[in-house]
C-alpha cells in the first residue's frame, strides 16, 4: 500500500492542478465575456490653437497701419484666447490710456468670441451685467479671430475718437491674417 500512495498523490495532485488550471481559464473566459468596453476617458491633454507671432504682428501693423492713414494716434493689442499679449504696438503719439483700452477690448473681443460694438449692447441696464467682468471693455474696437470655428485670439484697438473707428482699424488687421484654420 505503501507505494501505491505515491502513484495516488501524483495523480491527485496532477488532478488538483489540471482542475485549477480549467478553473482559471473559465473564470478568465467568463470575465472577458462580462467585460464591456468602457467609454474612453476624457482626455488629460487637450490641445487648442494659437495665433502664430508673425500672423499676430501682421495683423497689429494692418491696424496700426489703417490708423495713421487716417490721422488716428491709436496702440494695437492682439491677445491670445487666454487673454495674454502676443503682440502690443503703441503708434507714435498715441496716449497713456490707449494701451490698456487695446487690450481690454482684445480680451473682451476673444472672450466672447464677438465684437466689442455688439457686446456693448448688452452691457447695459441696471444691476449686474455683464460689464462687470474684471478685465473687459465694453467699447467698439475689439474684434476676434477665430479659427476651426472658435476664438482663438483677439485684436484691440483703442485711441482714436470713437470706437466705431478702432473697431475698423482692428477689422482691418484681421484681414490682413485672412481666414485661418
């Protein structure tokens, strides 16, 4: 009896393992069947689009440019989505008030993703409106660029009499950029 206990052993213990071997592979198997594929995960990165400098200088001189030709002493701000400064001209004898005006209205413009004579519309009444937003400017003169149907930059300007006026200096440098996307 003695030896046969080996020979027993071996054959329970190959049993043991070919039975956990099948057990293993049928719970996989069931587990693959169960699992669905899950939604992708929104993503870490996103990517967004960016004025290029030479565009945004480009754009700035064509506003600056429009300005002087009529006599206008005006600064120039073209701003990114996030409302930072890519490129600020100051023209000659413009005054101190002009470079902040410039990039508000920029700001205002990418923000909103429309021009600063058509958000001046709503800007008005009594209470809260949205004129209160720090940083912004509710004047003519701010238009945006946009590209792939979005904003992605703003062009200011600010200096001449009225905002009618800045408002065509700046359409004029967002023609110098073309359409974009």
């Amino acid at each position: 009896m003695n030896a046969k206990l080996p020979r027993t052993r071996l054959i329970l213990g190959m049993t043991a393992g070919l039975a956990t071997v099948a057990l293993a592979t049928g719970v996989g198997a069931a587990q693959a069947q169960d699992h669905k594929p899950q939604p992708p995960a929104q993503q870490a990165v996103v990517q967004t689009s960016v004025l290029g400098v030479d565009a945004a200088t480009r754009a700035a001189q064509a506003a600056l440019d429009a300005a002087e030709k009529e006599g206008q002493r005006v600064t120039v701000a073209v701003v990114d989505r996030s409302g930072d400064v890519r490129v600020l001209l100051k023209g000659d004898g413009a005054g101190p008030q002009t470079e902040e005006s410039a990039k508000r209205k920029a700001f205002t413009a990418v923000s909103f993703g429309q021009p600063t004579s058509a958000l001046a519309k709503n800007a008005q009444g009594d209470g809260p409106t949205i004129r209160d937003i720090p940083g912004t400017l509710f004047l003519g003169g701010g238009v945006p660029v946009a590209a792939n149907g979005g904003p992605i930059a703003g062009i200011g300007v600010g200096g001449a009499p009225s905002g009618d006026l800045d408002e065509r200096f700046a359409t004029a440098g967002l023609r110098a950029i073309g359409e974009l996307r």
